[in-house]
C-alpha cells in the first residue's frame, strides 16, 4: 500500500475513534454531577489521538529504516553476486534496478539491473506489508486502549493538552537539536580532517591543491589561507565596496527625501534584488559580467587577464547585498528619535548636514552591526562564487585577477568521485567548520551590538 | 539690535556679507550634489535589477520557442517491420525503437532534405514520430507529414549564429518552406537531455514541487508549534535562552553549511557498536532535499510567527481566559486565527527562499542527470535551481538560451509565490 | 533681505493659518512679536499653540501633508516668500523643544555644531570662545566646564535642555522659540530654566509655548490665548490675567478647562 493511502486510512481510523468516543461520552452517566471535566469532542479527541500518533510515528521510523532493509535483503541475494565492489557503481545499478522493478519495460537498464530487479521488488513489498501491518494494528491497539480509559470522570482534555504541549516544547527543542547537528556533523568529521592534517597546516599552510594530494603528507597541498584570504577579499572588501555605498544611500535617499509614492515603488523593488536566487545572480555574473570585467583587464594593459575574476564576483555579490545593508540602515535611522533630526534642522543644518553629522552618526551601531551581517552573509554566499570565480587559489591585492573562496572549495571537494574518507573530502567539512564559526562570531557581534542600540534609545 | 554689551562680546553675525552668501551657496551645492547621489544610488540598483531582467529575458525567450521541420515521411514504403497490434501494449516503445525507427525518420530525412538531411534533425526527431504513430497508428500504412524538432545547429543557424554548412541548409529549407517555427510546449513538458533542443524543465520542477512539499509538511508545523511555545507558553529560563540564541543563529548560518549537515546526517553512514547504519534518506531524493531546507527556513517561520503571534494584542487573551478558556485554548482558538495571515506570509516568504536555493542540494547531490520526472519523494531527482547550474555549466551554445529560460521559469514562480504573499498581507492587515 | 527702514516689530504674523490635509489646526491668526519681551502662547493641549510656533521658523516644512498661508516678516521680510534662505532664516529665529533633544555628541561638540555649519568660527579658539559664552549664557558652563568632553547625553534632564538653549544661542539668533521647554522638567530644573529665560530677555526676542498659566504670568510680558486654533486674546500679561477681555479667556485662567 503506498504511504499516502496508508496514512489516509490510519486519519481514517482516527476518525472513527473520534467519532466513536465523543458519542460514548455524550451518554455518560452524569451520576448527579451538572457537568463533566471534559467535553465529549476532547474525549473525541483523547481516542483520536492515541489512534493516529502511534502508527505515523512508527510509520516515519519504518520509512527511514525500511530502505536500508531492503537494500540488505537484496545485497545478501545470490543475484547479487556480480555487483561491483565500487560504492558508485553499486549504487547505479541498484537504483536502476528500483526503476525496472517499478516499470519493467524501462528502455535503458543494466541486464544487471534486470536481473536484481524481481528481487527489489519482492523485497520492497515484503517490507512495505510488515510495515503496514504493523501500523494498522498499532492504531487498533491504540484505540482501544484509549476507548477502555475513557469515562465520566476522565480528564480527557488535561491528558490531550498536555500531549500538544509535548509537541509544541519537542517542536521548539528542534532548533537546538539542528544547532547541535550542524556542530556535531561539522566537528566530528573535521576532527577526522585533523587525524589526517595537523590543523596548524590547515590554518597557516599557504599552499592550496586539492586536485594532486601527497598521501604521504596531504597538508602539504590543503593549506587554507588562500582560500581565507579569497572569501576576505571577495566578500569582506569587493562586495563590501559596492554594497555599503549603494544600501546607505539607498537607505538615506529613501528615508529622508523620497516622496511617500517614490518611498512606496522603490522600496519593495530594492528589496527584489535579495529575493532573486543566487543562481540566477551566478549566472548573470559568469555569462555578462565576468567578460566585461575581462575586457576591462585587457584595455587596462593585462592580455592574460582572467575571465574568473575576483572582482566579477564580488560586484555581482555586492549587487545581491545591498537590500541587507539598505534595510538595516533604514531601520537604524528609523530607531534615531524625530526629535534629533528636528533639532538640527531647527539651527538651520540642511538636510544633508543633519544625515551626515546626526543622524547616521547616532545610527551607527546599527549601520556597523548591518554591515557585519551582511559580511556574513557575504562569506557564507556561495552559488556566485562556484559559477564565476576561478578555482585557483592564489593570494593577490589584484580584484582582475583570480580568486577562490571557502564555499567554492566545499562545493568543489564535494562534487568530485572522492570517496567519503578521503582528506580532500574531510577538508570540506573543516572548511565548514570554520565557516561555521565565523559567521557564528559575526552574527553574536552584531546581534549584540544591535541590542546594545535599542536599549541606548528606548 | 543688540544691546551694546552684546556687541561688545560679539558683532552680530552678518547673513548678507559676501563671505556667508558664499558659504550658503557652497552647502547647498553639496545639499545637491548629496541629494543626487542618493537618488543616483537607489536608482543604479534598481537599474541593475532591470539590466538582470531585461538580459535574462532577451536570451531566454527564444529558449520558450522550437525550430520544427516538416518532415515528409512513409512509415511502411520505407521498411518500418511492426504490427498495429503491438502499439497497443506497454512494450511498444520498445518494439518501436527496436524495428529500427530512428534510422527510418533519418532516410526519410535525407530524402527530404537531401544529403546532409539527417544531421538537420534533432536526436530526439524520432521520439516525435513515435508520438505521432502512437496517436494516430494508421499512420503507420500511409505517407504523412510530421513536425520534427531541428538539431541545435540548425537552430543556431536560424539565429544567425551557425556554421556555413548549416546555414546553406537553412536558406534551402526556407525556399522549400520547411520551417516552422513554434511554442516550445517540450520545454515546459520534458526532462533534461544531452540535447538542448530536447530538453524541459518539467522534470525539475516536479523535483523543486516534491522537495517543496517535503519542506512545507515539516517547517511550517515546527515553525508554527515552537513559535507559539517561545511566545506563549516557555517559562523564562536558561534552556528557554538557549533555544532563542539557535533560532536566532540557525537564521544566519551559510546555506551551504546545512548542505553539509544533510550530507553527515542523512546521507553519512554511522557506525554504532560495531554495526553500520544508515544512509537514513535516499540520496538525491526530494525527501533529503526537503528535510534539509525544512531546517534552513524554520527560522524564517519562527521568526515570522512570533512576530505575528505578539501582534495579536494582550486584552484578547485576557478576554478568552476571563470566560473560562484553558491556555491551549486560547492560543488555538483566538490568538492563532488572528495571526494566521502574518504566519502564512512569513512561510511562504521563507519557502520561496527555498524554492530559489542551491548550494545545499549540490552537496546532498541533487544534481542527477534526470531524463524522466521523479515519481515520488524517494525518486533521484534534481531542482530548477540546480537544473539552472547544470545547464549553465554546459559548453553547447544550444543551452544559453535554455538556461535563462528556465531562469525565467523560476523567476517567474518565485514572483507568484511572493505576489501572494504580499496580498496576504495587504488583505488581511489589521490594525489593534 | 533687511528691509530699508526698520520694521516696527522684529516679527509679525497677518492671517495665518495651518493645514494638515483637510485639517485647519491654526485659523487666521495674527501675532506681533518684539525684541528685548518674552511672549508667551497659552492655552489648553490640542489649541494649535505649538503648531502655530513652528511657523515662526519654518519647522513645519518638515511635515509633508502640513501647509501654511498668511503671511509672517522677519524684520519686515516675508520668511514664507520664494527668495527667503530657510537654512539662514533657522539661524536667525533659533529653537528650543519640548523634550530636551541633545545630539549624541560630547557637550562641546553639541554647543558648537552650529558655529560649525555656519562657518560662524574663524579659528579653533574662537569656536572654544562661543562655546564658552553660550555655555555661560544658558547658566551651564559652571556645571560642566571640567567635562566638556562627556557626552550631552549623559546629563541630567535640565542640564540637556540648558545644553540644548546654549546649543541655539551658539549661533547668535535674534528670535528664541521655545515649545514648552520645561514641561518634561523637574520644579527645581524649571526654576533654572525660566531664570534663564529671564536673563535671557534683554538679547532676544524669546516666544514661549506653556501650558502652565503661572509660568506664563512669571516669565512672559505678553501673552497670548488660543482656543480651538484661534487667537482669543492677545495683551500685556498683566492685563490678561487680572482683566481678561473675553470670557473664554477668563473660563481657561479661572481653571474652568484646559
């Protein structure tokens, strides 16, 4: 049966004990007591929720262990036996071998595949009964034990609150749990980067070739400065350059000068600019903007000059940041009380005298948290930097020149056929690592620093 | 004026002297130039969006369109062995391909056409005369015309950006009246192809929907449930801090980094006590894909319904539990209804972001060659934004225009999804 | 801009009235107003007192829906007219406001930020001089002399309104409007305030908006009653209050409403 109809019929059921219990209580004894603690419908509901939650939590655990059991059964087949030893070549045929069980008449197939097929599909049904099976009756015993509790004097509405706010604490807690999961994902595999790699190689090491690995010394070659000082480079002083510039005065021209309609077209269209996906950004960069730039290099006297320039991707990236920095700005000169502006104006200031001496100096902690959030988000951004910067890493103060990036670097150790303990690919996980703790770092700066400037005016 | 005490001090500054005059023109010059700047600013950003626009446009339209040649042909005179019989069962692709079809529809272009005839048409050509006969079988006993798309080259030369060979081609197939040229509906119906001329963006998008799909059912439950514990009921505790501290940074992390985490935790293989468990999700499939953007934008919703869920104000909570409603009550039956339209709006903003994010399924390896459309959630798949990569990165000149079309496509998704969401807003705007 | 013969009153205002889109707050109002007197505006909140105030110097500009006609001279010079310099004009007729609204800037920085756009400074020590003599003028100089460089934020809430009146006498105005400058102060830190303006009436021409009839008795030579938007009654301050013409006018000082 597949999962939608099952879980069709598993409401269903919940349904019927819904249904079932809120009649039964309808007709309750009152023995003498004017009311019950409950309502029939949470006695309804009591029923309902002790039909329907068992079997779909079992249900969500069968369908992440089911797949393993069946891949199991059919490895341990005696129609197995051909199947190669390489993890991605297996891995191909059994997935087309899950096709051709699914549409036998699938054109392009390995025989291989055929062959294992009749196994798949044995497999996956045997398993996809059991588990059926199981749910259903998990929802039947469910529903009887809870239609056995209910009675006159049962609390039913207490016992079903307390269920939702289990979920909704357990729904809170998943934040905490992901938290923990990036750490734990990034750290663990990083700590086997650095079984492999002393991490001071890592972090000081000059060096950076993942293509050609010394397995005798792999840190020789995966020394990350380059790459550090790419995404600062990029990201921290190009992006920056445009960014800053155009969402202050964005921000300042549309606060403070525009007209109400002006305020009302412009404002949304900014804010377009951050809602456009990065790919999109990525692309128009590598296909219009990377030659302009290149053509820029060559009329400037370097013939060689690279077409996967830094400063084609840190434009582009720039491009994308304005709307952050914009609002922030907007919002921080927001928070500057009326009664400053209206001051400096009163002794005459222009309105250009008043944004630059009052009022952006009484945002600025705003602004500066803005920026360092829009740094971050500069060096986390990463389509733009794997479709038009250049994988070289070299250290250069030139912006026409190329440039790698700490994203461009995991994307392209795991995009490879490397396989999954390999230092190259464990690199990744430490260049994440470090990501990870960066933008950490500048997020809890700023987000400081933002509290800090409320608190100063409220 | 003045008192002389006052002069004494001071003389009274003089507004008409040549010197201040001066100085008053020179501030508002910079009053201008100032002024100037920022509309110059607001105004090169937005004219950069325009610019994006526009080229995105002026490349990908043509991608929307197909070269189709009228391709005149004679199933039965040119040696096609099938029965009608077999083009009733669900083999007859199969017994198609193999009674030799595609080499048929390349003869009866060389005929056509003449000696370079068949290099004209499209690899996929036949695919459209095996539609064509499995509509209409009595095709197979008669002579008939198809619409078959043109190769690539031939496309580009029709654009003028071709090699001599093909563009003498185009001239001769022009005189004979040959061309057509059409709306792409393959583009919108088909999956990726080697071919540019073949392929769609149906097979990612159904990609995108089923992955989507995935995010929706987990982050909106989980974004909308922990909002209302954090606003209404968590106690002010150091556990409560905690879980507002990740909210709050989980909001800020790299994409790519839970690419990484969907990478180590559902596709990583565990070993435990001697056994090795996992991979705990299909790689590929929407369902990893899913799961892991639910975790990327269940801050966005948590955010955006707590902000809503404060905006519901104080006095109709107090109004609900004044006549008697239990605190689950209250937030189910008054506060969450009142809040809804700002929640929803949040979500679709944060599943639009979704929808345009890339890097996270590159690394989760949504990134197959998809020919035909995932069936379901554990299919391999890709997504229109990592479709858009693939394309991008491809060297056939055929794919600019494919690229930027499906890059219309994904614009043009995007644009709905976040109309809807300021509707939403706009209709439901209450003021307390 | 000064007229050839001296105008008979430093300022002068002939029919004004303010908007606020559809909303008339100020009707036909017309007001005199001379060197060396403190006038006050009086009557109860909403009456269009402060809003008729900030016409005086134009700070009504800065709302976009709020239009005013009639006419008001500076020294005889219409200030609404096309060639009047608003920036000159704000130099010329300072103000002070209701809340004490220093800069987020050291004391010194706050007194000398006008000499600065100005220009009215010729050199370093001349700007130390104007801050001083401002400073010393609003009374505050003994206070924070030995910390000029602390921040005018961090005084207390009758220091920054003397801060605030030494920022606007540092740029040497003939006309001081001041908008209720004590109303967010302490009795003892209003003492201070309307001493001050007691001081400071032989320089300026001081226009004060209160709410508070005592202050007005004890700081003002003229007063003037709005109601509603209008002018009701406009005198010598001791007439208004022990003769009041209108019976409105003697309703408000006799506490019947306001």
């Amino acid at each position: 049966m597949n999962p939608f109809a099952l879980s069709f019929l598993i409401l269903g059921l919940g349904l019927i004990g819904w249904l079932t219990a809120r009649a039964r209580a309808v007709r309750f004894d009152r023995g003498g007591a004017k009311r019950l603690h409950s309502l029939p419908a949470q006695h309804g509901w009591f029923v309902g929720m002790w039909t329907i939650l068992p079997p779909l939590l079992f249900l969500v655990v069968w369908s992440g262990i089911s797949p393993g059991l069946v891949r199991q059964t059919v490895l341990q087949s005696p129609a197995a036996a051909g199947l190669s030893d390489f993890a991605f070549e297996r891995d191909s045929v059994l997935a087309q071998a899950r096709e051709v069980a699914k549409n036998p008449y699938e054109t392009e197939a390995d025989p291989l595949a055929r062959q294992l097929a009749p196994v798949v599909r044995a497999a996956s049904r045997r398993y996809a009964w059991t588990g059926t099976a199981a749910a259903v009756l998990l929802a039947f015993a469910g529903a009887a034990f809870a239609l056995s509790r209910i009675r006159a004097d049962f609390r039913a509405r207490s016992k079903v609150e307390r269920t939702l706010m289990m979920g909704l604490l357990v729904a809170s807690l998943i934040a905490i749990f992901t938290t923990i999961g990036i750490f734990v994902s990034l750290f663990w595999e990083s700590l086997r980067f650095f079984q492999q790699v002393p991490i001071t190689q890592f972090l000081f090491g000059t060096h950076w070739s993942p293509q050609v690995i010394d397995a005798k010394d792999p840190g020789a070659s995966l020394g990350a400065v380059p790459l550090f000082w790419g995404t600062f480079f990029i990201g921290a002083v190009i992006a920056m350059l445009v960014a800053i510039p155009f969402g202050l005065m964005s921000a300042v021209y549309l606060t403070q000068y525009a007209s109400a309609t002006t305020r009302r077209w412009m404002k949304p269209t900014l804010e377009m600019l951050a809602g456009v996906p990065t790919v999109v950004y990525g692309y128009f960069a590598a296909l219009t903007v990377a030659p302009a730039v290149r053509k820029l290099a060559v009329l400037l006297g370097d013939p060689f000059a690279s077409s996967e320039s830094a400063l084609a991707a840190g434009l582009v990236m720039g491009v994308m940041i304005i709307p952050f920095v914009s609002s922030m700005a907007d919002d921080s000169l927001a928070a500057v009380p009326t009664s400053m502006r209206d001051g400096s104006l009163a002794m005459g200031a222009t309105t250009s005298e008043t944004i630059s001496r009052v009022l952006v100096p009484a945002a600025l902690p705003g602004v500066v948290a803005g920026v360092l959030l829009a740094v971050s988000r500069a060096i986390g951004e990463t389509m733009i930097v794997v479709m038009a910067a250049s994988g070289a890493a070299t250290i250069t103060l030139n912006p026409l020149q190329s440039a790698t990036t700490v994203t461009k670097q995991i994307v392209d150790l795991l995009t490879g056929e490397a396989e999954f303990d390999s230092p190259k690919t464990l690199a990744a996980f430490a260049l994440g690592l470090t990501l990870f703790v960066i933008t950490l770092l500048l997020n809890i700066v700023a987000l400081r620093v933002v509290k800090k400037y409320r608190e100063a005016y409220e | 004026m003045s008192k002389p005490a006052a002069q004494a001090e001071r003389r009274p500054t003089d507004w008409n002297s040549p010197a201040m005059q001066k100085r008053i023109r020179r501030r508002y010059a910079a009053e201008r130039r100032f002024r100037v700047l920022g509309a110059g600013a607001v105004i090169l950003s937005a004219a950069f969006l325009g610019f994006l626009l526009l080229t995105m446009v002026a490349q990908g339209w043509r991608g929307f369109t197909v070269t189709e040649l009228a391709l005149p042909i004679d199933l039965k005179a040119d040696g096609l062995k099938i029965e009608r019989s077999q083009l009733a069962t669900p083999a007859a692709d199969l017994a198609l391909a193999s009674a030799g079809l595609e080499d048929v529809v390349d003869n009866a272009a060389t005929r056509a056409f003449g000696a370079d005839g068949a290099t004209y048409l499209a690899p996929s050509a036949w695919l459209a005369v095996r539609g064509a006969v499995k509509r209409d079988p009595s095709l197979l006993e008669r002579r008939t015309t198809v619409y078959v798309p043109a190769a690539t080259g031939f496309d580009r030369a029709l654009a003028g950006d071709g090699d001599p060979a093909m563009e003498a081609g185009v001239a001769r197939l022009t005189r004979q009246g040959a061309i057509h040229r059409g709306f792409n509906w393959t583009f919108l119906s088909e999956s990726d192809s080697t071919d540019p001329v073949a392929v769609g963006v149906w097979g990612a998008l159904k990609g995108s929907l089923l992955t989507m799909a995935i995010t929706f059912l987990i982050a909106f439950p989980v974004g909308v449930l922990s909002a209302i514990y954090l606003e209404e009921y968590a106690p002010k505790n150091r556990w409560t801090d905690l879980i507002e501290v990740s909210i709050n940074n989980l909001a800020a992390v790299p994409s790519i980094i839970f690419g990484l985490l969907g990478l180590a935790m559902f596709l990583g293989t565990w070993q435990i006590g001697g056994h090795s468990f996992g991979p705990m999700l299909p790689r590929s499939a929407p369902l990893v894909g899913g799961v892991t953007l639910a975790l990327m934008i269940m801050p966005v919703i948590v955010i955006a319904s707590r902000n809503a869920i404060k905006g519901v104000p104080p006095s109709i909570r107090d109004a609900a539990l004044g006549i008697g409603a239990s605190p689950i009550q209250v937030v189910f039956h008054h506060v969450l209804p009142l809040a809804m339209p700002g929640i929803l709006t949040g979500t679709i903003i944060g599943m639009a972001r979704a929808l345009g994010e890339t890097a996270p399924l590159l690394l989760i390896g949504m990134r197959a060659f998809i020919v035909t459309a995932p069936g379901g959630f554990t299919d391999p798949s890709t997504v229109l934004p990592v479709q858009i990569f693939l394309w991008s990165d491809e060297v056939s000149r055929g794919f600019v225009e494919k690229t930027s079309a499906a890059i219309l496509v994904l614009l043009a998704v995007l644009l709905a999804m976040n109309g809807l969401a300021i509707y939403l807003r706009n209709k439901f705007e209450t003021r307390w | 801009m000064t007229p050839a013969s001296p105008a008979p009153h430093k300022m002068s205002a002939r029919g004004v009235s303010v908007f606020y889109g559809q909303k008339q707050a100020v009707k036909d109002v017309s007001i005199d107003v001379d060197m060396d007197k403190v006038t006050a505006f009086i009557g109860p909140s909403g009456c269009g007192k402060s809003t008729f105030l900030r016409t005086f110097n134009r700070m009504n500009d800065t709302i976009a829906s709020a239009r005013v006609t009639g006419e008001i001279t500076l020294d005889g010079a219409d200030i609404y007219a096309a060639d009047m310099d608003v920036v000159q004009l704000r130099a010329r007729v300072g103000m002070v406001f209701q809340k004490p609204n220093p800069f987020p800037k050291s004391i010194f920085e706050n007194v000398a930020y006008g000499p600065r756009i100005h220009g009215l400074a010729s050199s370093k020590s001349d700007l130390e001089g104007i801050v001083e003599r401002s400073l010393k003028r609003a009374g505050l100089w003994e206070e924070v002399k030995d910390r000029l460089s602390d921040s005018g934020t961090a005084l207390s809430g009758g220091q920054q309104q003397r801060l605030c009146i030494a920022r606007a006498i540092a740029v040497d105005p003939e006309v001081i409007l001041m908008d209720e400058p004590a109303s967010a102060l302490d009795p003892i830190a209003t003492a201070k305030i309307e001493e001050l303006i007691h001081e400071l009436r032989g320089r300026y021409a001081i226009v004060i908006v209160t709410h508070n009839m005592q202050q007005a008795a004890r700081v003002s030579q003229r007063t003037a009653f709005f109601h509603l938007g209008q002018l009701v009654e406009y005198g010598e301050t001791d007439n208004l209050f022990t003769a009041p013409r209108e019976e409105r006018t003697k309703d408000y000082i006799t506490g019947r409403y306001g």
